[in-house]
C-alpha cells in the first residue's frame, strides 16, 4: 500500500479515505450551530435624524394705516352692490394664521348684522371680501361686484315678470310683504345652448309671500347667465316654461 502511496498518490489517498471511516461525515451529522448571541446584547444605535428647519417668520410688509385705507376704497366699491346702508369698522391688529397675515374690517348693518369681511393681505395688500354667508368663500374686490351686479339683474328679471307683479301688488293691499331674493347660482358647466329646464344650468330667484311668523313661497324662476332671461318656474306643479307657470292654485 505504501509503494502504491509513491506511484500514484493521487489515486491512493482517495483509497486510503474510503477505506478509512474516520474520512467520512457521519451520516446523521448536523449543521453546526449559529453563533450565539448575548442576551444582553443592545441593538445598534439608530441613527440621529437632524431636526426639521424652522420655517422663516412672517414679515408683513403692510401695516395698519395703508391696510384702512385700502379697506375705505373698496368698502366705497362695495356698498353700491350691498343691501341697505351699512357701515365699514376696521380691526386694529394683524391676524397671522397658515403662511397669512391679513388686516380685516367688518361690514355691518344698520341691524348690527355683519354682511362679511375686507381682508387686506399683511403681505402683498391684496383686497379681498369675504361674505358672511356660511360658505367660507373670498373673492377679489372685482369679481365679487361682478358676481352681485349679475345677481341684481336676475332679480330685477324676475320682479318686472307680469306674474310676479300681480302678485306682489296683491299682497301689499292686503297689507302683506313680498320678498324676491337671489338663491343659488348654477352649478353646472359645459350647459350648451339649450339647457333642460330640471338641470342646474340656470340661475335661481325666489318670490316669497311674507308674514310677520312665517313665509310661504310663491316660486322660484329660472334665469338664463349673461342673458339675465326667465325661461321657467319651479311651483307646485314642479318645473314648467315661464309661459305656463300662474303660481300656486291654477291647477297647474
């Protein structure tokens, strides 16, 4: 075996290996264990996240006296479109709230029912009002006398309609009132030439019957945008085209 060992080693120690049982793995032999962790290892330490910078402070750039007469000149603009004969009172501090600071004076009528708000922009002295109609809702100086001019053109549609005159003259010899207001605009777009009456494309205004407790509607006219025409009526008898509606108790 050893002269074999010199003639072909190679070939010998394979022989020697399967020959001897110590060069074999048992055949029941296990993985070797994982390293062992100590059980009062502490994890590794996170690393530090650097603090968010500080967002840089407000500096308006419009104080108190610029931000009232700014406020003057618009609430000039504004009580030609706004009812009866209210009256402006500026606030005398900078509100600053999310990225805005504004200077704001109130609208108030002569019932000490505040109509809405100038907001005067600390920053860029922007104008702008906002409404006091629960919708939460700002609009430049322009676009809301715009807005109001269009909505008095609807009402005045509506009260020169011969039914809505008979109607209201009635009622003032009987010693009642008779309201007729703007309701809502139209919430739909892309309405075409010639909308359904039953769409939300026309402009809404409403006649009510009024009493000293309560307010009975008499109908609410459908107007056309821009055309400022009557085209319908929404009554009892549901929608029907201006030339049909004879207000509540024709029997439709």
């Amino acid at each position: 075996m050893i002269g074999a060992v010199f003639r072909n080693a190679g070939t010998v120690l394979v022989l020697l290996c399967a020959a001897v049982p110590a060069c074999r793995p048992p055949s029941d032999a296990s993985p070797p264990p994982a390293m062992a962790v100590p059980s009062d290892a502490s994890p590794p330490p996170a690393m530090a996240v650097p603090p968010a910078p500080k967002p840089e402070p407000l500096a308006p750039r419009i104080g108190l006296g610029p931000a009232r007469a700014a406020a003057e000149q618009a609430f000039t603009w504004l009580v030609t479109v706004l009812p009866g004969s209210p009256r402006i009172e500026h606030g005398t501090t900078l509100e600053c709230a999310d990225s805005r600071c504004v200077w704001r004076s109130s609208i108030i009528q002569e019932d000490e029912v505040v109509l809405g708000m100038v907001e005067v922009d600390g920053m860029d002295g922007d104008v702008t009002f906002a409404p006091a109609d629960g919708r939460n809702e700002r609009y430049p100086i322009e676009k809301f006398l715009a807005r109001e001019k269009a909505r008095q053109k609807a009402v005045a549609a509506v009260e020169q309609l011969p039914v809505v005159r008979a109607f209201c003259t009635r009622l003032r010899a009987l010693k009642l009132g008779c309201a007729v207001y703007f309701e809502e605009e139209p919430s739909e777009q892309d309405c075409g030439k010639s909308p359904p009456l039953d769409s939300s494309c026309w402009m809404r205004v409403t006649v009510l019957e009024t009493h000293e407790t309560h307010s009975t509607r008499f109908g609410t006219f459908l107007v056309a945008p821009e055309k400022f025409r009557v085209v319908g009526a929404l009554g009892y008898c549901g929608v029907v085209p201006i030339a049909r509606f004879r207000g509540p108790g024709d029997g439709c």
